[in-house]
C-alpha cells in the first residue's frame, strides 16, 4: 500500500487510499480496507480498475460497495473506474485489519477472533461482550441480522450484540 | 421470452447442476421469508437462502464464461426450462412444514459440506475459489439443521411425529445426491470435478450420528428416486419456475 517514487505508483496510492475509504454499507464503521475487501489496484494509461473481493457468496452489499468505489473514484477525478469481482483467493475474516477490529469493538459488534479455518468456525466456545468486555455469554442465534453477523448475549451486563462470523 | 439453448459440454454441465442445486434450494428457502416460526429462524433461514442464491450466481457467471455463449448468470436462471435444469430432486421438494424444510436442509448441507471441502483442490482455480466460500457457508447450514434434528427428533410427541414423516418423505430423493454419470466422471477424472463417492462415508456418518442424537431410526435404502441430474423432474420444479422466472419472461431484461 505504501507509495513509492514511481510517479505511477503515486496516482496508485491515491486510488487506493480514496477507493479503500470506501465503507461497509451494513457496518458503517468499516472501510472496506479495514474489511481486507480491497485487493488491488491498478492504473495505467487506461481507466483505474480495482479489484474486490466477496465476503460471503450472497453478500447484497457488494454491489453496493462496487458503486459506491466508482462513484467516489470519479469524484475525485479518475475517469470511467472499471470495479471487478476477484474470487481468488477467498477472503477470510483473517484479512480484517487490527484497525478495523477495534472499530468493530467499539461500535458494538464482537470482532471475529484470528486464525481462521475451519476449526475457528466452531472452536469458538467464548465471545468477550463488546460493551462490558464479560466472558460469561452465550449464542442465542447461528444466523444474525448479516450474512456475517450472529446474534449473542452478554449474561452479566444483560446486553443483546452481534458477533462477526469467523469465516 | 424465448428459452436459451446451452452448450452442454461436460464441464458447462457439471457447473450446472450445482448451480441449479443452489439456485433452487436457495429460492425455496426464501419461500419461507415472512411465515418462520419465530424471528430467528426468519433470520437464519433467509440468511441461507443467500448463501445459497450467492453460491448459484458465482457458479452461473462461470458456466457461462466456460461455456462461451454469451450467456450470463440471468441467462442461465431465468431463460432455460424445467428441462434444463440439473438440480438434484431433493432440494426442489416442497417445503412442507418446518421438520421437512430442515431435514431437506440437513440433508443437503452434510452432504454440500464435504463436497465442496473435497473441491477446494480442484485444478480449477474458480471452483477452487468458490468452494472455499462455500464450504464455510454449508459447514453452518449443517449445524444448524443438525442442531433442529436433535431438538424436533428428540423433542415432544408432535414434532417428532412431523420429523419422522419428514424423514420418510424425503429419503428416497437421497440416493440421487451420489449419482454421477459419464459425463460427469470425465470431469472427475479431469481433477476438476469431485466424486460424490468420495464423501459418501462422511455423509453416512454424519446422519447417523445426528440422527441417532435425534432419537430416530437411520430409514433402510430402498427405491431410490432419480432424474433430476438430466432434467427429468418431480411435478414441484416447474411451479417453482414459474415463480422464479415469470418477470424476466414477462418483461424480458427488466432491471430496477
């Protein structure tokens, strides 16, 4: 991500920094850098193109998020933005950056813990709740208000939250 | 608007038919939008469905890049008839009541589970990538559903007189699920295509153990029901078509 004296690699640098600005539509409080949904971009004589990639197959907010870079990319005067679809190699909620987990604290929402992998997906018996930081809570549903999210309980301060999927 | 004719090589297929199996297993889990039993299986039942709707449109686009045609992801769901579909017979059953929706689901996530986890090495790098998002997917259908088995099989009288009959209902659609023909084996034999045979075993197992959890008798195999995998349907698919197609047929190309 970092720029170099490449007078190409300046333009570069700026798409990324404007395109990856771009946020969650569902979760406001992350960027889709945070996400770790950004995974290149390229510029050239032609048009900017960048690349995203999904975080869950039927995730609606995709689209969104692909015009939302365009639109914020042309504003800033990068012509005719080309957004492409990348499936390779899969995203994962290792990809979030330390950054966006606290903002994802901070907001209310129980960040995935890290080491992704299967084992991760269920091997999570203990979620701290976001607002009092408690161990003592429990699932009360596998499929939250997001394709992404899971809905838990914090038993001491008595809190509903939302937990981010290990994926 | 008239039907599309797809060039069928036996990789543009074999996308297909596990496209189709979660394009229509996606769209009758959304039949269930507004009529869950409570709000948070009205979440996780919708929520599925998405997962699985997203999994058909990754596998659509490539089967259309693969095929060459110029069909896109619309193209291939919308435009194509009852016969042209490959799902398997189990996932365009009805969806009854609540016992039979996720038995259905149950079914087919121990099976997708393992299945796409085998695709993950593909020598195709798409369908590798695919499969890696949707085994995550179907690694939480199958506990989910796993955990309603328990819960209804083990529960009162009522829901497991419902599972049970559930259970004898969707059975015979099983044996599709490890079906493949020449076509198919051609892909496999490619080291793009995984062999259901290869997760038989986990599926078998996998069953057992919920359903013996669930208190209820593992159902011997008898007549298997089959078809679907070459367009030959149960008299459910079409209506379900009907539903799914009808504005594309209606107004051709409609977006909003």
């Amino acid at each position: 991500m970092s720029a170099t004296p490449d007078p190409g690699e300046d333009r570069r640098a700026a798409a990324w920094r404007i395109a990856g600005a771009v946020t969650d539509p569902e979760i406001p409080v992350l960027t889709i850098a945070d996400l770790g949904v950004l995974r290149d971009v390229r510029v050239g004589d032609g048009p900017v193109e960048v690349d995203i990639t999904p975080t869950y197959c039927g995730c609606p907010a995709m689209n969104m998020i692909a015009v939302e870079i365009e639109l914020a990319l042309e504003k800033a005067g990068f012509g005719r933005p080309k957004v492409n679809t990348v499936l390779q190699p899969a995203w994962t909620t290792d990809w979030m950056s330390e950054d966006g987990r606290a903002k994802l604290k901070d907001y209310g929402i129980a960040p995935p813990p890290k080491g992704g992998g299967r084992r991760a997906l269920f091997g999570v018996d203990t979620v701290p709740c976001p607002q009092c930081g408690s161990i003592d809570t429990g699932v009360i549903a596998d499929f939250g208000s997001t394709a992404c999210k899971a809905l838990w309980r914090c038993n001491a301060c008595r809190e509903p939250f939302d937990y981010f999927k290990c994926h | 608007m008239t039907s599309i004719r797809v060039a069928e090589t036996p990789l543009v297929l074999y996308i297909l038919r596990r496209a189709d199996d979660a394009l229509v297993l996606g769209h009758r889990l959304s039949e269930w939008c507004g009529r869950a039993p409570m709000m948070e299986e009205e979440m996780a039942l919708a929520n599925m469905g998405l997962d699985l709707i997203g999994q058909a449109r990754a596998l659509y686009t490539y089967a259309g890049e693969v095929e060459a045609q110029g069909h896109d992801e619309d193209a291939l769901a919308y435009r194509r008839d009852e016969r042209g579909y490959k799902n398997l017979l189990l996932v365009e059953q009805g969806n009854g009541d609540f016992a039979r929706t996720m038995l259905r689901q149950f079914l087919y996530a121990a099976y997708a589970d393992p299945y796409w986890r085998a695709m993950t090495t593909s020598r195709d790098a798409t369908l590798a990538a695919i499969a890696a998002k949707a085994e995550k997917e179907m690694a939480y259908h199958l506990r989910h559903s796993a955990e309603w088995m328990i819960r209804l099989g083990d529960g009162t009288a009522e829901s497991r007189a419902r599972l049970e009959r559930a259970l004898a209902t969707l059975w015979p659609f099983t044996g599709e699920l490890f079906e493949i023909d020449t076509l198919d084996r051609e892909v496999i034999d490619d080291g793009i295509g995984v062999d259901p045979d290869s997760v038989r075993d986990t599926w078998t197992a996998t069953v057992a153990d919920i359903l013996a959890r669930a208190t209820l008798t593992m159902p011997a195999d008898g007549y298997m029901q089959k078809g679907g995998r070459n367009g030959r349907h149960s008299e459910h698919l079409g209506h379900l078509l009907t539903e799914l197609q009808y504005l594309q047929r209606t107004i051709p190309g409609a977006t909003w």
